[in-house]
C-alpha cells in the first residue's frame, strides 16, 4: 500500500467496492429522467435505442477494462490514449471526460435540488449538495464507496417497487412497445441511443480509480463487467415497463417519466417517494462523478496537461482534495445557468468522444494484454462515431467548441512550457 504523503493514491478498495462505485455512477439520474427525451427521439423504437446504447456500452467497458488490466493506474482513458497512441490523444480524452462530467455534476446537482425544492429554491439545493459531496470525497475513497453502496440499495430497491407496480396495476400494453416505422427513423434511434448512453457511462469511474484498487488487473475487469451487467438488467426493466405503461408518446412528454408510471398505475401515493429516490441516485451518482473526474484531473496535472497544483494528493486522506474541491466550486457555479437535458446532450458528447480513443487504444494492444476479439474495439469505436454526430445539433457544436478550446489551451501552455511534459506513471 502506498503511503500517505508520497502523491500516489492507497489502495484501499475492493472489488465489490469498485463495482459498487460504477453502479452507484449509472443508477442516477439517468434512470429517472433519460427516457423521455429519448422516447421523443424515437417514439416506438425508444427500446431499440436503449438495445443500440447498450452494445456499445459493453463494447467501451471491454476495452477499458482491458486496458485497466494493463495500465492499473488513475487516469482512466486520459493515461490509456497517452500510453498507446500519443499525449494529443490521452488529453482529447481527458480534456473532453473532465469537462462532460463536469457539465453531467451540474445535471445531478440540479435533479437533487429540483426535486427536493422545486425550481425557485432548487440552485440553492444544488450548491449545497455539491458542499456536501466534495466534503465526503476529500475524507476518503473508502468513504465514497460506503455512501454509494447505501444510496444505490435503496434506490434500487425502489425502482424494484415502481416496476412491479407498473406490472401490476399499470395495464401494460404489448402494442406500446411494438416498433412502427413511422415511430423513429434512423437518425431517431441513434440520437435516442445517444441520450441514454448518458445512463451507461458510470463504469469510467472504475478505470479512473485504477490505483485505489487492491488486485486492480484482476479487480478493474470484473468491476467493470459487473457493473455494467446490473445496470443493464435494472435499465431494461424499466424502460420496458415505462413504455409498455404509458406508450411512447406520454412517456416523451412527461420530466419525471417515473412518477407519472407510478400514477397511471393507480400509485400516486408512492409518488413522493420516488421524487426522493431520484434526488437520492442524483446524489449517488454526484458522488461518484466528483470522484472521477478528481482523479482524471489529477492524471492530467501529474503531466502538466492542468496546472501541476491540482496533482496534490492529502498527506491523511489520499484523495486529490485540490483537484475534486476544484471541481466542486466550478459546477456550483454552473448549476446557475445549466439545462438539465442540455447537460445530458453535452455531457454525452464528451464521453462518447472519450469512449472513442478507449476503443482505438484497446485496439492497439497485443500479446497476453489482449482479452477480448478485435471486433468489440472496432464496434465501440463506430457506435461513438455514429451515437455522438447524431445527438442534438447544440450538444454536438457546443462539445466541438470546447474541444477546440481545450486543444488551443494545452498549445498555449505546452509553448509556453520550457520542459517537456512528463508520463502520468511516473508522477
């Protein structure tokens, strides 16, 4: 183990604490506020699109976690891109992980404060929420892991109730999930597949807690896979049962799809809690975002890819206090002028370009390194090409603006710099 004060993480984390973390980063917000605008994307075919999310879903978790294996440090993509295909590309995927997560912080901030307090008091909420979060953090991963694995529980163990209340006093109807032609063109389904990707992608929080992970070249795989394969199996369930229950053209008009399945199927008065739980899961899933993006960011500043300061590791609780509080302060500020489904856009835009270099990086590794069949990296690759171009025409030119920004920044810094930067595994 590593020890304190030395600038490197302690490994301090199961297996199960590491998957626990992953779960607790997709059983958020996503699942209670992601379907409606994917439904309006796509009408009938809303099922295919959470089918094509999450093959490439899979897809990306594969090669990360066979680049976790290799490369059991923090960092995630960011030190993978550096590592096989060049310093350009680990910051692409950096830069656009950082900045998308930040953007899907802001998100689940403004889902607890929304929910718990309406849109007057809501930013207020949100703030302290973000307070909140950064403090459990910065007193340690092992902290984080507990948090998560209570608030993922308990929300599950509600949306456990709100499927089978759907089932049973919903009425679904096997003609609402019928696929029509006329209900989502192609395009439809790639931009619907795109939005609920926005749900998936937690299992990054695994890879960029590479070196908090005991055992991490068997640990990070078996994390990653389990993860995903639990929200899979919960995201299914729900999405079938929201659209067999309120039909795709309800389900798209609606904000908060979860509480209107529960009131079609005569449940109003679980309604509340189901608000709680999806302030409850926003939280979780703000938890484990500021976890990530503090030790992404911390392998960025390790290379001078963020200012150096950021690098700072506490003497007591070995976490990156700097880099997460960093973090903190910059979504409490935009949870300000944020939009929520904006967010989601954005937020995926990024990530599916980080997923990108994920897949082209695993596609270059060989010998023994080499867990899974070419095909995954190359179908990964290609599904986020194909989710990300066909997202929302604001989501893809804002994401295209600010990895412009980033590339002038790191141009401006790197001419500026004397020496030249330093590897992420050396720091």
């Amino acid at each position: 183990m590593t020890t304190p004060g030395s600038g490197r993480l302690s490994r301090r984390l199961s297996t199960t604490q590491a998957t626990v973390i992953g779960l607790g980063s997709m059983i958020g917000a996503g699942v209670f506020t992601a379907f409606a605008p994917a439904a309006a994307a796509a009408g009938s075919a809303l099922l295919v699109g959470l089918a094509v999310a999450a093959v490439v879903a899979v897809c990306n978790a594969l090669s990360s976690a066979q680049l976790a294996a290799q490369y059991p440090e923090a960092g995630g993509t960011y030190l993978y891109g550096r590592e096989r295909l060049g310093e350009w590309w680990g910051f692409a995927a950096g830069w656009m992980f950082v900045v998308g997560k930040t953007a899907s912080c802001a998100a689940m901030a403004l889902t607890v404060g929304t929910y718990l307090a309406g849109e007057t008091w809501g930013p207020v909420v949100a703030v302290v929420a973000v307070a909140a979060v950064v403090t459990v953090n910065c007193l340690g991963v092992t902290r984080t892991a507990t948090a998560t694995a209570v608030i993922v529980t308990a929300v599950v163990a509600v949306l456990v109730v709100v499927v089978v209340t759907g089932v049973v006093g919903g009425d679904p109807r096997a003609d609402n999930v019928a696929i029509r032609v006329d209900g989502g063109s192609v395009h439809g389904v790639l931009q619907a597949a795109g939005l609920l990707f926005f749900a998936f992608a937690g299992y990054a929080r695994i890879a960029t807690l590479a070196e908090e992970v005991r055992d991490p070249r068997r640990a990070i795989p078996r994390a990653i896979v389990g993860a995903l394969t639990c929200a899979l199996l919960v995201y299914a369930a729900v999405g079938v049962t929201a659209v067999a229950v309120l039909g795709p053209d309800d389900l798209a008009d609606t904000p908060t799809p979860l509480v209107a399945l529960v009131s079609a199927s005569g449940a109003d008065v679980i309604a509340p809690l189901v608000r709680v739980a999806a302030a409850v899961a926003a939280l979780g899933a703000l938890l484990a975002l500021v976890a990530g993006i503090g030790r992404t960011g911390l392998a960025m500043a390790r290379t001078g890819d963020l200012p150096r300061p950021l690098a700072a590791v506490h003497p007591r609780f070995s976490v990156p206090h700097r880099m997460e509080i960093t973090v903190g302060v910059i979504v409490a500020v935009a949870v300000l002028t944020v939009d929520l489904r904006g967010a989601i856009g954005f937020s995926s835009f990024g990530v599916l370009l980080y997923y990108l270099v994920a897949n082209l990086a695993a596609a270059t590794q060989t010998g023994s390194h080499r867990r899974y069949p070419m095909a995954v990296h190359v179908v990964g690759a290609i599904g986020c090409v194909a989710l990300a171009v066909s997202l929302p025409v604001a989501s893809v030119v804002a994401g295209i603006v600010v990895a412009a920004v980033g590339g002038l920044y790191r141009l401006v810094v790197r001419r500026g710099s004397t020496s030249g930067p330093t590897s992420p595994r050396s720091g």
